[in-house]
C-alpha cells in the first residue's frame, strides 16, 4: 500500500537541536539542584517539552522547579540555535527528491521552526505545511497523538497510510497512536546507546541512522504491507 503522507519530526530529525536543548537543560536543572547529565536528558526527555520536563522532573524530585527556568532556557536556546544548529547530513537532499506529499509535525513553536529551518532550504521545501503542535487543533504536545491526526486531516489521508520518521520514542509512540507507520531515526548527534531499541519498543517499524536510506526505506514499508 503506497504511502500518502510522509510527516517528519523536526528537533533531532531535520535539525541537530536535541542536543543542544539536552546541554542547555542539564545546566540549568543542575543548577536547579536536580543534577543531570545532558546525556541523560537526551535519553529520558526528548521529545517533550521543556514545560513538559520541568513538570516531571518537579514530580519526581519534590524539587521546586521556578518558572523563571523558562524564560531562562528560551533565551539561551534562541541564542544556540543561532549559532550553533547543523543541519542534519542528507535531508535536505532527501527531502526535495521525495516523491511523497510530505510535512512537519512538532513539538516547537511554529517562531522556533522557521527560525531553524531557514537556517538552509528546509524551510522552502516544507512551507506552508509546517505544524507546531502547540499551535493547531487540540493544541496539545506529543506524546499525545493529536498533532498527527491534525497533519492526516489536513491532507484528507488516512492515518495509515502515514509514515512518520521520528527520534524519540514520545514521538513514536504519538505517532503510532493516531495509527500510523513509523520509521525511527538515530542520526541526531543526541543519539546513544539503546536510542535504536527504545524506538523499536515505542513502536517504529524499523530504525535507520542515515538519511539517504530514507527512499528506499519508504519503498520497502509500501511492500510489507502489502505482504500482510
């Protein structure tokens, strides 16, 4: 069954930013008095929000979490993303060779999106269909499902005939509860041991390192399912 819809994650997915959030949030829950490392950040976090985050980490803790963290992280991530963000290798390539209609669908704001993305062709190849899950809908973040849903109704797609590629298993598993295929990713310079595996357990089909794998990835997965 061919696919319909490719929707991509953007953090750790198209833009090497999962690791530069990881670094700016362990310094400052550190400082915070809850110690971590960025690593760890990386492998127990991404994909939430920095709220989404603080909120755990408050529960888990009985840390006091100030909300000035917020604010706080905002403006040093704004300040990372200008100077430090990569592309990751092979996506701009992939992308605009897609056969595919093809999305975005993440947890940051539609403002941190643009600015990422226009750091390279990204932007132009995705626009105007760029959907920041705080902004469109139920407005809820991932892991809930509805940022997803939103993407599939917006193309008038069945859900299953979706293929998303995401790094983190909140994502995967938003992605596989709006009922669609995923592809895990551990190409983002966040990635560590067992990152492959987590993704496997959250519910991606398969898990590739290496965007130029992508195409023939795609093609197999219309196969499988066609073989079921």
């Amino acid at each position: 069954m061919e696919p319909q819809l490719i929707i991509f994650d953007c953090d750790g997915v198209l833009v090497d930013s999962e690791i530069l959030a990881a670094e700016v949030e362990s310094k400052l829950l550190t400082e915070s008095g809850y110690p971590i490392e960025a690593e760890a950040i990386a492998e127990r976090f991404a994909g939430l929000t920095w709220t989404d985050i603080l909120i755990q980490v408050e529960k888990e803790s009985g840390v006091p979490i100030s909300a000035s963290l917020i604010e706080e992280s905002a403006r040093q991530m704004d300040h990372k993303l200008r100077h430090e963000l990569n592309v990751i290798e092979g996506i701009e390539q992939v992308a605009a060779a897609l056969k595919y209609p093809k999305c975005i669908a993440s947890n940051s704001t539609s403002a941190s999106l643009k600015m990422m993305l226009e750091q390279s062709t990204l932007y132009d190849l995705f626009a105007p269909n760029i959907f920041s899950a705080r902004e469109v809908g139920t407005r809820k973040s991932k892991p809930a499902p509805d940022v997803y849903i939103y993407a599939a109704k917006h193309f008038n797609v069945d859900p299953a005939r979706c293929i998303v590629i995401e790094d983190s298993a909140h994502g995967v598993h938003a992605a596989v509860t709006a009922g669609m295929r995923v592809i895990g990713f551990t190409g983002g310079a966040h990635t560590y041991p067992g990152h492959a595996d987590k993704l496997t357990d959250a519910g991606a089909e398969t898990v590739i390192s290496r965007h130029r794998d992508l195409p023939a990835v795609i093609e197999a997965m219309a196969v499988w399912s066609e073989a079921v």
